[in-house]
C-alpha cells in the first residue's frame, strides 16, 4: 500500500508516488510508445531496429520500463527448395514476377508452392509450416543478437538477452495468407552470423567465399529437366528436396541450440516471455511503425486502443499510379502487378487501410520508389561508400574481420547473398525510423515555438493528403487480361485457377482533406534533410563499441534488478497505472514488494 508515502509527500495527497517508495524518482510520462511492424530478411531490416534501440541503449542506468515492442513479421520458409544461385538453375532462376502462368511453377498462395500444391503431399505442407517456424526462431535470435553488438551488448551473455526481453520484447505476427517463395531463393539468412563456421566467433559476418561453399553443400544434387530448368517434382520424388530440407535444418537448429547454451534454458520460453510482455503492452501502443507485411487480425488491430498514428513503407505504391502514372514520375508505370511485397499479405493490406480509418489514424507511407533515381539514391549513398572496404576486406579472407562493426557485417552478408559481386542493396527502413523520432523529439517538448530548429525536426519525405484505395474494378480487368494470356500459352482450362492468382491493385490519389481519411503520401524527399538522415545512417553503420554485459556498461539496470518472474508478474499484473504512458515504470526494481 503506497498510501503512507502520500501523507508525508511535500505535495500531500495530490502527488502519486510508486508503491515502491519514496525515494524512486517517477519516469517522465512518454508521449509515444511504438510497435514497430518488421521483418528479418533484408540487412535493413536489423539497421531500422538499432536505429530506434540505439539511443535508449546508450545509458542502461535509464531503463526501468519497456520501450516499445517488435512486431516480428514473418515470412514463409520452405528449406526444400534449392538457392537461385544454384548452377543447376540460374538459367531459370525465381525472380519477382512471381504469379505469371509461364513463369516457374515456385510460387502460389498458402504454406507451399503452386507446384507442391498440384503434388498434393500432405508432407510438403507440413515440411514448410515447419521450416518456417523453425527459422523465425533463428532469425529473432540473429537479430536480437546483431542489434546487440552494435549497441555494446554481448550476446554472449544471459542477461543481455534479459535486458532485450523486457526492454524491447517481440510479438510475433500471423503468417502472411499469401507469398512469395523466391524471396527466400536469394539468401539464407541464417548463415549470415555463422563467423564458427570458418573458425571465427559464433555471431560474427560470415565471408561469402564460405557463404557460397555451404550453400552448395546444402543444395546437393538438383533434379533438372531437359532445359536445365530445376524440375520441382522430381526433386520431390527422388528424395532430394528432402534431403536439401534436413541439411539445411541442421545448420538452423545448431544455431538454435547455442542460444539455448546462452539462455541457460529453452530459448523457446524466452519467446514465449517476450511475446506475454508484448501483448499485455499492445493497449499503450500510439504509433504504429509499418516496415514489413502488416499481417495483423482485427483483434490485434482491436488491443491497440491509444494508437494514434502509423509510419511506413506502402510496398503496393511502387507500382500505384493514379490509371497509370505514378505520382513521383511523369512517365507511365505498369499498375497492373503489385509489388512483392505486397503479394505477401493483401488482405493484411486491406484491413490496415480500414483500421486507418476507423481509428482515425494519422498515417504517413512513403514508397521504396523514393529510394530509387538520382536523389533517392543520395538517401543511402552513405551505405554504398561505407560497405565497398567491408567488401573487400570480407574478400580477402576475413583476416580483417574483427574491424568490421555489426552492422555493415550484416549489410555486406546481404549484398553477396544477393549479388555475385556483393552489389550493395537499396536501403530505406530505416528512414521510417528517423521519421518517427524525429515526430517523437519534437512532439515531446512543451515549447514549440522557443525551440523551432527546422533540421531537428523537419520530415526527410514530402508528404501530401492522399487517398489509398485497393482498386476494385482494375482487379478485375487484369484478372480476366491474365486468364486470356495464360490461355494464350497453352496452360489447361482445369489449371487456370491455380495458375492465375487474382491480384489486389491499389491506387495513390492526392486529395483534399478531409477527404484523405488520415492517410498521407510521400512524393519526394526532402534535400535539407537528406545530409541529417545521411548522418543517422552513418552512425548506425559504423557503430562498433567493445562489447560487455550489460553490468560491464553501467552500475546500476533498473529493468535487471528483479526476477523475470518477478518482472513478467508485475507487467501482466500492473499496479498504480504502471505501464508506458504512466508516470510509474513497470516494476523491476529491487524494493518490489513481491519479491
């Protein structure tokens, strides 16, 4: 009972204390608590979360409470099917246009490929629903782990992992209704950290040399027909998808095994805490950070009472135009196939565009089209410069291995995986972090007027009322225009459905507000600010402190300072308001009445 602190209170009983005395100086109210929507797959991805981490990380002497949430977006899996850069089958290698009829048979809508559901093997399904959670475990632990490094935290140590789970804790999203398998063609994620495997720590970048011999190991031998095109069912029959599919378990669950080494227990319960503390925190969330497929259900829509806002990538506006012109260019765009991204997850799509509305959210999208051109690419230029001696350090053998930061380590793993010659890869994530707290900076402080300094706070992109809308009635028409032309190839009347998806088209208008419902759009970057976000970027590529438990880094962590039972007891069971949004910090503090 903290009432008998009230009666001595300087400010008697109008003041509210913590239950846990007097002496514990209350948090300053937050005025934002983010969950941001992101997945593992791009080098990106890791950078966008440092970005937001990278400042609460800096002094642990300040956390005592969770700083907002990871919405883990996760992709399908399927280990069974052999890497586009196979020599077996790059001459037929997956690429983007994932649902044309005479295109590869690789693709389809649900757990498995169109081609695997023609087979109709139960084993493929469950093989690939496997596979795909068995590598978004990986792939949390690889992030958490290189978000970590690049913060000063040792991985290697338990209660690093402690200090992430109740600071940042993640919440797992539902698999995508649809997707796009050849994404997963172009890298496997799950070797990136693997430095152990060429005799370098656990956790270290792996150089593509080693790369490219173990992804061979693990494609094995690769059925091919007569083209030299990968042949999907005999590869199944013969046994050897499913020989490839266990090779490359075995990589996986190694990984596995090793943090379970590091957490002294089942990093499956370490999941499982995280994702408790990350539901019971979904009511204080007030921006929404959109950096992946948003597979969000209604019902996770309806737990975030106090959202306010969302920021974002809308993957479908590389391809929006108002009836075929894209907002940022003059010249006429193809609008009849959607961006990969999108394919991922349409009516995740559709229901955030309505959760927009009913909410009355303010949303802000900026499209990866503004990442392209001459001034898009002066957004990243920074990556492209910094990550060139990486590469060709990397190249060399990986002697100079130890003077290479977190960071451009993960981005130079990407590029190889993606590129023979290690091209670096489009970045754009992260600007949707800048964006946000950049917002949240300047939205925290009392006095606007006093503290005008444009560069502060100015939005990196331009950004106009705009109506998003899926596109009914274009859906349709390209829909019938791609059964008359897979009819034109030849494939069968009985494969039409299955060969022909029909795909959502959605369209960017600008409009008048409020005629908008909330929704704004960026056409452009802003030049003033693109040397600011140049030099966040920078700062997160480069960023290579000594690494340390987190008792290495400072006297005293707050958050540490109790059981996690303790801690995951007073989240789920808050007390006096405590939570984000209150003046009381979630409890974890050694005066805790339950311990």
């Amino acid at each position: 009972d903290g009432s008998k602190y009230l009666a001595n209170s300087p400010e008697g009983p109008n003041r509210i204390l913590s239950w846990w005395g007097p002496d514990v100086r209350p948090m300053a109210r937050k005025q934002t608590f983010p969950l941001l929507i992101q997945d593992t797959s791009d080098s990106d991805n890791q950078l966008a979360l440092f970005g937001f981490l990278q400042n609460i990380l800096k002094d642990l002497s300040q956390v005592s409470t969770v700083n907002g949430l990871w919405g883990v977006s996760p992709r399908h899996v399927d280990l069974s099917f052999p890497s586009a850069f196979n020599k077996a089958i790059v001459g037929n290698r997956p690429d983007f246009r994932a649902f044309e009829p005479v295109k590869n048979f690789h693709e389809g809508t649900g757990m498995v490929a169109r081609s695997d559901q023609e087979m109709k093997d139960p084993d493929l399904s469950r093989g690939a629903l496997e596979d795909s959670k068995l590598v978004l475990r990986n792939e949390i632990r690889r992030t958490y782990s290189v978000v970590m490094q690049a913060a000063g935290l040792d991985p290697s140590h338990q209660s690093s992992w402690e200090l992430m789970l109740r600071c940042f804790p993640c919440n797992v999203l539902p698999f995508p209704e649809e997707h796009l398998l050849s994404h997963h063609y172009f890298a496997r994620e799950f070797l990136f950290d693997r430095g152990d495997l060429e005799g370098h720590r656990f956790g270290d970048p792996l150089t593509a040399a080693t790369y490219n011999r173990i992804v061979n190991e693990i494609d094995g031998e690769v059925a091919v027909d007569a083209s030299g095109a990968y042949d999907r069912k005999a590869d199944v029959s013969q046994g050897l998808a499913e020989k490839r599919r266990q090779r490359a378990r075995r990589f996986v669950q190694d990984a596995l095994d090793r943090w379970d080494k590091i957490l002294r227990a089942s990093h499956m319960e370490w999941i499982d805490d995280a994702e408790r503390i990350a539901t019971s925190f979904l009511g204080s969330v007030t921006d929404v950070i959109v950096m992946a497929p948003v597979t969000m259900t209604d019902d996770i829509w309806a737990k975030l009472v106090t959202a306010k806002r969302l920021w974002g990538m809308f993957f479908a506006l590389d391809n929006a135009a108002e009836y075929g012109h894209w907002v940022v260019d003059d010249k006429a765009k193809n609008i009849f196939r959607n961006n990969f991204n999108t394919a991922l997850s349409e009516q995740g799509t559709l229901r955030m565009l309505k959760q927009i509305h009913s909410k009355e959210l303010r949303a802000h999208f900026h499209p990866t089209e503004l990442f392209k051109g001459e001034l898009g690419k002066v957004s990243w230029e920074a990556a492209r410069d910094l990550v060139v001696p990486v590469y060709e350090a990397m190249n060399s053998g990986g002697e100079f291995l130890s003077q290479v930061s977190p960071m451009l380590g993960v981005y130079n793993c990407y590029n190889c995986a993606k590129s023979p010659k290690g091209e670096p890869q489009q970045i754009s994530d992260p600007l949707t972090v800048f964006e946000f707290l950049n917002f949240s900076k300047r939205y925290s402080q009392s006095d606007v007027e006093s503290s005008f300094n444009p560069e502060d706070y100015m939005p990196v992109a331009s950004y106009s009322p705009s109506l998003i809308m899926a596109d009914h009635a274009t859906t349709e028409q390209n829909y019938r225009a791609a059964l008359d032309f897979a009819k034109s190839k030849g494939i069968s009347k009985e494969r039409l459905q299955q060969a022909v998806r029909k795909e959502q088209v959605f369209v960017v208008k600008f409009t008048y507000e409020p005629m908008n419902n909330g929704m704004y759009a960026g056409h452009g970057l802003v030049k003033r600010m693109l040397p600011e976000y140049g030099k966040w970027l920078t700062s997160l590529l480069t960023a290579k402190p000594d690494l340390k438990a987190p008792d290495g880094l400072t006297s005293s962590t707050p958050i540490l300072e109790s059981t996690r039972q303790v801690f995951v007891h007073n989240t789920l069971n808050p007390v006096d308001d405590c939570g984000p949004n209150s003046a009381l910090p979630v409890c974890g503090h050694s005066t805790c009445k339950l311990m």
